[in-house]
C-alpha cells in the first residue's frame, strides 16, 4: 500500500496542478454538450480506416487511447457524406445507413471514458478522389486543382446543389443515430466542397453562390447547416471549422471571416473551431512548423469571440499546457484544440491535470507525421513510436524478464531502456560520456524544438528504474559483470569525413568537433582555434563545466560570443548541416552552404524540406548543390560544379559536416558476450529521432 507522504505529495501535486490550470480543466458546454474540460482532440487524417471506408480496429483503438488520457473531446478525421466522393484511400464515410453500426460501435467504445466525441463531416469536393476509385470527376464551385492529386474538378451545377446539402443532412441524422454527441462541419482552409465554396480563390461563380460577397459564397454552407439542423435536431450541437485568416493572397481575410461567423451563429452554430491557413499539397500552413509563431491563430480566434455568443477554440501551434492555459485565461478562446501533440503524448491532459507536467511527452514539430502521409500514407509521429500501432499491446509485461544492457545514452538508448524497464526487464544503461543525450545534445542546441524531448528522455531514465551508468566504457569486464541476456547496442552513426586540402587549417571545424565540443568531453586537439599552449586547459574547463552546459545555456551563450568568423561556409548539406547554418545565421553571420548532391537533406521529408529551405531564403543562407570542394584556403573555399574550372566562396570559417555511417563494431565486438546483440538507431544507418524511436520500441518489445 501507499505511504500517507506519498498520498499528501500526490494529492497536493494534483491541487497545484488544478490551480496553475483551472481554466483548462473547467467544464464547458457546447449547445446540449457538456464537456468535462476545455481540451479537443482536433481531426486529424490518419488514413487507419478500412478499404470500405468504415472505422476499424486500429482507428478505434488510437482513439481510446486519447480517450483514455483524459481529453474533453475527441473530433472523428473527416467523414465524406458521399460514398463514391472519398478523402483519402482508408478514410472514412458516412454517406449510407450502413456506416452507423461501425460508427457506433467507435463511439460506445470511447464513451467507456468521461469524453464526448462528434464526427468531422464533410464532402471532400475538389480534393475527392473519385477519379482513382470510380473513375468519376471531383464537384466544386468551380474548375478546381486538388494540390495532392493533380486532379481537376468540374463545377457542380446550381440543380445539383440540393441534393448535396441533402447528403450533408442524412450524414447528421446518421451521426445522431450512431450516438455522436454532435458534429463538426467542415468549412476551413479554402478546400473541399464547403470552404472551396466560401474561397474567394476557388469560387468563380457568378449564381446566388459565388462571386464577391461573402454572403453569397456562405450561402450553401449557411443552407447546408440549415438542413443538419433540422435532419439531426436542434438540440444536436454543430460546430463549423472555420479559417480565420486564410494568409495568402486573394484568400479570405479575418474581416470577412467575421461576418461570416455572425452569419453562420444566426443560422444556428454552436461553436467555431479556429484554424488558419489554405489548402496546398505540404498544408504549408494549415499545419505549421517551427518557423510559425505559437499559438498562431490566436488572435483570429480571438476576433471571432468578440462577436459572437458561441464558445470558440483555437487551434493552431498550441504544444504546451501553460500557453493553453494562458490563452483561456486572457480570453482569447473558450476551448483549446490540438491535434499533434496527442501523438506525441495522448495521456498529457491526465498527466498535466495530476501534477506529473515534467512525464508530458511534447510535440517537437518535426512534421514526420505529415512526411509520413505524404510519403506513406500512413500517419506516425517520430517521438512516440506506439502512436497508431496501440491495438498491437506492445507494452504489455514481458513474459519472461530479461537481464538487459544497453550501450550508448543517446536518444535511441534512452528510449530503448526505458521500454524494456517498462516492460519488466532488468535494465542496465551504460554511456561513455558523463551525461546522457549523444547527437541529441548537438541537435537540440541548434534546432530548440528537439530539446523537449531530449529533457523528457533524460527525465524518465532518471526518474525511472534503470540502472544508469555515466562515465563508463563498455568493456568485456563491464559486460560480464551484468551477465546480460540482451545487448543492445545504440552508440550512434560514424561520421567520415572528405578528404580536402586544407582541412587541418585553424579556421576549420568539422561536425565530429563540434559534437564534442557541445557534449563537454571534446579534446585537446579539439580546440584548433585556440593557441596551442591552450588547448590542454580549455579541455579541462570545459569538461568541469560540461554538466551546466545544457543547450539552451549553449543557446543563449552562443549570442555573445561564437569562435567563428562572420563568413562561415558549411560543406555538406544534411538535415544537421542545414539546422546549423540557420542558428549560425541568427547569429549574425554569412552562411554559404556547399553540397556534393543535387539536392538539400535527402533524408527528411518534402514538407521539413522545404520549411527549412524558406528558413535559408529569409535568413539569406546561399545554398549551392552539386558542388565538388577542392581546396579550403585563407580566405576562403575553392570548388566546382560540373566542370573544372574553379570557383571560390569568401570564407572566415568553414565547417565540414561529415557524412553519417554505420557503426558496427561494438556490435561484433560483443557479439560472443550475450545470447542476443542487437544494434539499432543511427549505428545501424542513419535515421533521425523517427528511427531511433521506432528501432527501440519494436527491439525492446519484442524481448
């Protein structure tokens, strides 16, 4: 049984907790709808339905684990009220009366737990993919582009509309009938058929439901939220998704989104959902990156409140229970959506509410999940490896407990550790350096988004039950005094280095330095820029110091003082070469970027691609591909493209980055000392956080 000091602790933890958050965690009503706290899970496509476009087992069991974690209420991913008019491959539907056995079975699952949960309906319009499943044509106001599909829409004729607000309103009844608690129309972001229709940029009509008054561009979502109404009830709560500030040319500005509001709260909405952005093929900034502000939609959800009578929440850039909390209570918004960050954590409302804030797992931005669907069509998020494979039980008890020892303390070691302890194994952690993190270190100090989850890894191995050993090599003597069943080995990627005249010079670092460096256990030749006799002590210091060094105390220093030039170039273009050129660049200096391929970062997505590169352009980092470097000098570096004749970059600094390899050694090193040596994470090919996460996970539930 539990100690009375550790009831108190808890119990005091939890009203601190409800102090510091009251408002996030007050009840709320939407319409008939009364919510238990102020957080919404927003829609989020995961393309986990069936081929025959239903809610299946996986899809249900992701959602009972937000369910289960404590949030108010849960918005179902786009539902399209036609059946041959489909979203995505495996998303879902609700155009038929067949749909509501399925769809009731998701809800009466999920209200095993205090949470309402509503449906998000819709008819995708131009972004339909019927051409690909029935060999038909996509409706919209108009001649229409899906960004995604390459797919053009034909305009839907003024005869046809009301059988298609007639399919919106048996979507509703259905909704009702499959025992939602409401729903949500989706009318955001200029695409699919409702907000193409409110589009200034997508309608082109010149009929009662186009043209240049918003009045008559609202006119079929205000007719169509009519008719849900009287299909589903009044006392039937609808919230409409609405962009505030559609942010691109010719789209819809926050004054109309405005009137819009009032007009749609007289024809009978009971909430708004506040996003922003419009539609292109990266949802540039329907989801946004790091480059964003938080809380980006804010003050357009803001607007909207004040002239309203209906709650409104925002979504939008929100990772953190203090910003939320902020917001509500500055009046900004009356709920708080997020979609994202319960990928990284579905538990954080629970977490937050019960005072354990610091076992939070935050989103980093790192926008794999969008990559993923993009590149997969499969929705995963790179920090937490379990999110949409929960009806697989991987953290179920181990069956047999196992004498574990895993070898290296980066961000796959970490995980990897923690998932075995949490399963019942035995586990030992053992990391050559004196405090945990490896290239996490480095990463989380030029790019802050990654530190998130470097403090959350560190704090659960040390919060935890892992024997964790700093400072240590891993030796044949250290392996046998564990006697382990199960090596596994996480010690990171190699890094090789080109061979360029003039590398040795003291103006160049490499990436290998500069990790050491950051990590506090850099050597004496590690200090090339400082004078010989030097170099020694400053390896002393730095070493002594390293335990406070965290990386944003390395942030914050690196603003005063910075051992490089003003003209720094960077040779190699990976994604850390990349994230190195925008912090120096921040901080003042020229950065040129030199790479060998003919493109930028192979190894991230399109979308983190592409919000790097626009970080580049605005900070005026000149990239150059396909460029073979010849010769660094004094002043500067010597290369070609395509040719021989040379061309030379003006250059105070240079930083060769250094190519990432595999790194097996250790692993056959060990080979002999335990039944089982495992090798996963960057050692094993380079794969970033996503991979370390998903190579410890899948290794240690399956010991």
């Amino acid at each position: 049984m539990f100690g009375y000091g550790f009831v108190l602790a808890l119990t005091r933890s939890m009203l601190t907790a409800m102090k510091d958050y009251k408002n996030l965690f007050s009840p709320i009503s939407i319409g008939a709808m009364q919510l238990p706290n102020r957080i919404v899970m927003s829609p989020m496509t995961t393309d986990y339905g069936t081929a025959d476009q239903e809610p299946s087992d996986r899809l249900i069991a992701y959602l009972e684990e937000r369910a289960r974690g404590g949030v108010g209420l849960i918005t179902v991913e786009v539902c399209s009220v036609a059946v041959e008019h489909r979203y995505q491959g495996c998303s879902l539907s609700i155009g038929d009366d067949r749909f509501i056995e399925s769809h009731r079975r998701l809800v009466d699952t999920l209200h095993r737990y205090n949470v309402k949960v509503q449906p998000q309906i819709t008819h995708p319009g131009p972004e339909s993919l019927i051409s690909f499943f029935e060999g038909g044509q996509s409706i919209g106001p108009g001649v229409n582009v899906n960004p995604g599909a390459h797919q053009y829409s034909r305009a839907l004729t003024k005869e046809e509309i009301p059988g298609i607000i007639d399919l919106y309103a048996q979507g509703a009844r259905r909704a009702r009938e499959a025992g939602y608690d409401g729903m949500e129309l989706h009318a955001a972001h200029a695409y699919m058929l409702l907000g193409s229709f409110l589009s200034p940029l997508r309608n082109p009509r010149q009929d009662e439901y186009g043209g240049k008054s918003i009045r008559h561009r609202a006119r079929l979502l205000i007719e169509t939220l009519q008719a849900c109404k009287k299909a589903a009830g009044d006392d039937f709560p609808i919230t409409v998704s609405l962009s505030g500030y559609e942010r691109f040319p010719a789209g819809r500005e926050i004054n109309e989104s405005q009137k819009l509001a009032q007009m749609l709260e007289e024809a009978g909405a009971d909430a708004f959902r506040i996003s922003g952005g419009a539609t292109d093929r990266l949802v540039t900034q329907m989801v946004m990156g790091s480059e964003y502000p938080d809380a980006a939609n804010a003050t357009a959800a803001e607007t909207i409140k004040r002239v309203v009578d209906v709650p409104v929440m925002v979504v939008g850039r929100i990772h953190t229970p203090e910003l939320a909390e902020q917001i509500l209570r500055e009046g900004r918004a009356d709920m708080i959506a997020m979609a994202r960050p319960f990928l990284a954590d579905p538990h954080w409302p629970d977490k937050v509410r019960n005072g354990r804030r610091a076992a939070m797992r935050q989103c980093i931005s790192c926008e794999n999940c969008i990559d993923s669907m993009i590149d997969y069509q499969n929705l995963n998020c790179a920090v937490n490896a379990q999110s949409g494979r929960e009806l697989d039980n991987i953290l179920t008890p181990a069956a047999v407990k196992k004498r574990v020892l895993v070898v290296g303390g980066g961000a796959a070691g970490m995980e990897a550790a923690r998932v075995a302890q949490l399963r019942g194994h035995t586990v030992t952690l053992i990391e050559q350096q004196k405090r945990l993190g490896g290239s996490l270190v480095l990463a989380s100090t030029v790019h802050a988004d990654n530190e998130p989850m470097l403090h959350w890894l560190r704090g659960q191995i040390e919060s935890g039950e892992v024997d964790c050993r700093l400072g240590q090599e891993c030796d044949e003597a250290f392996v046998d005094s564990i006697k382990p069943d199960v090596i596994i080995v996480a010690t990171g990627a190699a890094v090789r280095l080109p061979e360029i005249t003039g590398a040795d010079r003291p103006n160049v670092y490499n990436g290998v330095q500069m990790r050491r460096l950051v990590e506090g256990c850099a050597v004496a030749a590690d200090f090339s820029m400082l004078p010989e006799f030097l170099r020694g002590p400053a390896g002393f210091v730095l070493r002594q110091l390293s335990r406070w060094l965290t990386p944003s105390v390395l942030r914050q220093g690196s603003r005063i003082w910075l051992p490089m030039g003003k003209r720094v170039v960077i040779v190699g273009g990976d994604l850390a070469a990349l994230e190195l050129a925008e912090f120096l660049a921040k901080r003042g200096r020229k950065v040129s970027i030199l790479e060998a391929g003919k493109r930028l970062a192979t190894e991230i997505g399109d979308k983190r691609r592409y919000e790097h590169m626009l970080r580049l352009d605005q900070l005026g980092v000149v990239t150059i591909t396909e460029a073979q470097v010849r010769l660094i000098e004094s002043g500067g570096v010597r290369f070609s493209t395509g040719g021989e004749e040379l061309r030379i970059l003006p250059a105070d600094s240079v930083v060769i980055a250094g190519a990432p390899e595999p790194e097996l050694s250790l692993q056959e090193r060990l080979q002999l000392l335990a039944p089982e040596v495992i090798a996963i994470g960057d050692c094993t090919g380079l794969g970033l956080i996503r991979k370390a996460t998903d190579d410890a996970m899948r290794v240690a539930c399956g010991l």
